[in-house]
C-alpha cells in the first residue's frame, strides 16, 4: 500500500517515508514511493491529516 498526496494546484506527489531529521519526505514517482503494509494504515493517516494541515487537499491509499 502506497499513499498519494494531492495539492491545490493539481500537484500529486508520493510519500516516501522519514528522512533522519524527522521530515516527511515526498517524491513524484510512484516508483519511489515506500511500500507499507496494511496494519500501519493507522500512522499513514496520521501523516496524511499532517500534511492536509500543511497545505494538501487530499490523500489516498494506492494497492
């Protein structure tokens, strides 16, 4: 399971885990993008409700 991030201006990026320093790392491939399983769906939300503070409109999970 992936998570894809969309922004306001149509903008769809990937999220790609933690860097060291603790910040959310997104990148534009789906390929990049980390794979997780289904029972961490519970900390992916809480990133993704983090990042709609931040400026996303929405996110989805990708199989």
């Amino acid at each position: 399971m992936k998570m894809k991030i969309i922004y306001k201006t149509g903008a769809v990026k990937y999220y790609a885990g933690k860097n060291k320093y603790g910040e959310i790392k997104l990148v534009s491939s789906e390929k990049a993008a980390k794979e997780f399983s289904r029972r961490a769906k519970g900390s992916l939300n809480q990133i993704g409700n983090k990042l709609l503070s931040m400026g996303a409109i929405d996110y989805e999970y990708i199989d």
